[in-house]
C-alpha cells in the first residue's frame, strides 16, 4: 500500500497501472482525492486504466469503477498549445472509452472522438493538441461509448482537466487559495456494471427515466471534506457537476460568492451570487473572500426538483439516494477572521459578442413510448442512431438553436467540440455573456443558444447530459462540414 505514495510527486501512473495488474480479481482499492498529472514542455503525457476498485465511504463499503487508483480520477493540467498524449487501457470488462468534455478539439481521430470503441483489455492513445487560443478553464473527461455512458459514469468514472492560461494569471485570481471540486455521488454497488441483468427490470428502468442518484454525495471522493479560508484571503472554488444526474442547488448559507467563469471560460467581470444552479456536466468557478467572522460555513446543496415525479401515473421512483427534497451539506469552509480583505479581480476576460446566425433551428426535448425499448427520450421525436446525421451545419458559420423542452423533466443540452452563448431563456436574455457547452433547459421552458462552429469539422454530438436519458436516446449527430454548399 505504502508504494503508492509516490504517486502523487511524480505524477507517473506507470506505477498504478502495475499495482492494479497485481490486484486480485482486478479489483484495487481506491484513494480519493486526485492526483495531480501536469504537461511538461508542451506535452501532458498520461497513462490511464480504467479498473473496478473497492472505496470506503461513510464506512461502508463501496465497489466503483475508478481511473487509475483513484476515485475521482486523477487531475490534468495543460496548457493552450500543449499536446496531449493519452494512453488509455479499458479494464472493467465491457467497452468504453473517453470523451474530453468542453475541450475545443478535433471529434475525429485519435482526438476527441466519442464514436471509437475500447474493447476490454485493450488500450488505445488518444492524441491531440490544444488550439494556441484555447480559453483557460475547468473541463473533464468520461466515457462515451454510447449505451453504457450513464452505467459508467455512474459506476464512478469522471476526472478533471484544467487548461491554464490568461485567467490564471490575473493578480488576484494567482493569489487566490485554489480547490478544485468535483461534485459526485456514488452507490454502493454502481461499479458492478459485468452483468446487464438488471437493467430489464423495472425498478432499475424506472431509476434510470428519471436519472439515476447515488446514495453518498463527495466532494474529490471525499464526504464533507473542509476548505481553509485565511484571514482576508481569497478563495477560488472550481466546481465541477460529474454526477450522472444529480443537481447541485450551491449555496454558501447565504453568503455571496463571486462567480469568474462558466463552462467555456472566464466570463467578463465577477457578478455576486448567493446560490448556484449546476446541472450534470457543468462546471461554474466561484471567488469566496474571507471577509465574514470566523467559523465554519457549509457549502450546502438545496432542494432542487427537476421534474419527472408525476411521470407514469406517479410511479415513477426516485430510485436511490436523491437531492429534490433534502438539503445536502457537500463541504465545509473554515474562516480564519476579518483583517485586511483581498480585492476582487475589476475585470476579468471580454467575452466576445456574437454575430447574427446565418441560421436557426429547433430542438424538441422529450420523451416517449418504443414498442420494444419501452420508455425512450427523443430530440425531435427521434432517439439516436449512429448510422443517422441529425443536424448539419457549415464549418465558420454561426447558428441559433432554440431548445424547447416540451416534457415533464429538466433537460440539461450538452453540445460536443464548439462552446456556445446562451441568447436568452424563455426570450429574456441573460444578464452577462458567457460561454457554455452545457445548459439547462427545464420542463416547460425554452433557451435559445448562439453558436459559433470554428476550427474543426466532423462529426460530433449533442445530448442530454442526464447520462441515463443519453444512453435512452436523447442525443444527436452533429455534422460539421467544411463546405460551402449544406444541404439544410
Ligand atoms: Cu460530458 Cu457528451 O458529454
Ligand atoms: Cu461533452
Ligand atoms: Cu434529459
């Protein structure tokens, strides 16, 4: 056990890989909190196993599905212009594979690119290179081989990825006190995912309709872990939604935050918040100053419902766990007292402003009865197909989705590879500019999103990021065509 320690300082997951190989029945056992894989002169070299393992949460114990030794999977770092080189070998014993979420890189290839499948026992590198203007900011990467995502997400697979760059060089934000916070929850049996049996049955079909919670809610692998906050100091909360459906309704017991950056990067100057809506795969960083008496603040999760309750006459489960009605304590925030307080950050990066799209379209967000599947959600009335291109759109063009939620549960659209503004919500613009890749649209509710196609074409996706409802059908093929003919 003690050899792992060394881990951590050199970054190395060579090792890991080993010690796993050792491990009986291929079973390791899982350290929580992330280690730290940094890019080196312009490459971020990586070696990761995607392995069962057993954990301890709330002592209880806990069989997951991890990268490398660790629940969450481990941190990496890179910088715009780096090359990232990923050697991934897939040990849990049906196919998967990884998906770099909010990163802008090519879908094709050995990039990022969620049609490739990773038998079990078999490894593959991914290889690809940031763009030199690639935007700093909090992104993550999972599995994506459609079918299983939400099994294995759920089943624990997530990690962070952190691009450094312009942001991270603003004076207040460098003297900042920085965590990353990667909001997950677990079930204690979720990694067992070698038998497919279950999923027939009713009870695991209903779980899986409404989307799926897990029994144990973490911060970084961690039950209510604490945050020291110095006196006067600043503290920079990256936040991260890797849970496969739970909502997190943040709030910091009423006490503002300052939020810096969206899902695609720093927004233009921080704007105060007391609460904090992040639904599955987005991510929102937040400034705390140290400016409150001492003590001990919560970082709480509020009651959110999104939807679903009343589906099928009621019956309809919560399956297990679940945040619509509780109140949550994710984590603690230790403050050391009130001296001299460090400034905010006036301005932070200008989000640029969009031009007026050259097209718009509609996306209908609901679900609906197969003969032979049962319950599936649709993206204007079709479930995927991988053999169908949804959508085509021209490479450097600029287009305006209209995404209506025309169901009975909240939808959070997540669009792959081209990071997006939100135009407005229900025809109200937003208050401040920002980009995305995911958005909620809750039931009943309509969001139009403006979005520039640059760089990359291909064919990527676009989906629910409640993983069960992708996995039942709600994604689409996205072409992006370097032409300048489009069939529409
Ligand atoms: Cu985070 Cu297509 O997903
Ligand atoms: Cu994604
Ligand atoms: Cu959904």
């Amino acid at each position: 056990m003690k050899r792992r320690q060394f881990l951590t300082l050199s970054g190395s997951t060579v090792a890991a890989v080993l010690l796993s190989r050792c491990a009986s029945n291929n079973t390791t056992q899982a350290r929580p909190s992330p280690t730290v894989i940094s890019s080196k002169g312009g490459l971020l070299d990586v070696d990761l196993e995607a392995l069962s393992m057993n954990t301890t949460l709330s002592g209880r114990q806990f069989h997951l599905l991890g990268y490398n030794d660790r629940i969450p999977g481990p941190l990496l770092q890179a910088q715009p212009g780096d090359t990232v080189r990923l050697r991934f070998t897939n040990r849990i014993g049906q196919p998967t594979n990884l998906h770099y979420h909010g990163l802008h890189v090519p879908p094709t290839g050995n990039a990022d690119n969620v049609f490739l499948k990773i038998p079990s026992g078999e490894t593959l590198t991914y290889e690809f290179t940031l763009p030199e203007n690639h935007p700093a900011g909090l992104f993550w990467y999972h599995p994506h081989y459609h079918g299983y995502v939400a099994d294995q997400v759920f089943g624990g697979l997530a990690g962070a990825f952190i691009v450094r760059g312009e942001l991270d060089e603003i004076p207040e934000i460098k003297a900042a006190t920085e965590h990353v916070l990667l909001l997950k929850d677990y079930d204690p049996d979720a990694g067992r995912i070698g038998s497919r049996a279950t999923r027939g049955m009713m009870g695991a079909h209903m779980a899986q309709m409404r989307g799926r919670e897990g029994a144990v809610v973490t911060v970084n692998g961690e039950i209510q872990p604490t945050f020291n906050l110095s006196a006067g100091g600043l503290l920079r909360l990256r936040l991260l939604n890797a849970s496969s459906s739970r909502f997190y309704r943040l709030s910091l017991e009423e006490h503002p935050f300052y939020l810096i950056a969206t899902d695609g990067g720093a927004i233009a100057e921080p704007v105060e918040l007391r609460e904090l809506l992040l639904s599955p795969g987005e991510r929102a960083e937040v400034l705390v100053r140290g400016d409150r008496e001492p003590g001990q603040y919560r970082l709480l999760n509020l009651p959110y419902d999104r939807g679903g309750m009343g589906m099928m006459g009621g019956m309809m489960g919560r399956g297990p766990g679940g945040s619509a009605n509780v109140t949550e304590t994710l984590a603690t925030i230790t403050y050391h007292g009130q001296t001299d307080v460090l400034p905010l950050p006036k301005t932070l990066i200008p989000v640029e402003t969009l031009p007026e799209p050259t097209q718009t379209r509609r996306f209908l967000l609901n679900h609906g009865m197969n003969p032979g599947r049962g319950m599936v959600f649709l993206i204007n009335g079709r479930a995927f197909d991988h053999q169908r291109i949804d959508t085509t759109v021209g490479l450097n063009t600029v287009e305006e989705w209209e995404l209506i939620n025309t169901g009975v549960m909240d939808h959070p659209f997540h669009l792959h590879t081209n990071h997006f503004q939100i135009a407005s919500v229900n025809g109200t613009p937003p208050p401040y500019r920002a980009w995305k890749d995911t958005v909620l649209v809750p039931f009943g509710q309509s969001v139009r999103i403006r979005i520039p196609f640059r760089d990359f074409g291909g064919k990527t996706v676009y989906h629910c990021h409640i993983l069960d409802h992708e996995d039942l059908g709600m994604m689409g093929m996205l072409a992006i065509q370097d032409e300048v003919a489009i069939v529409k």
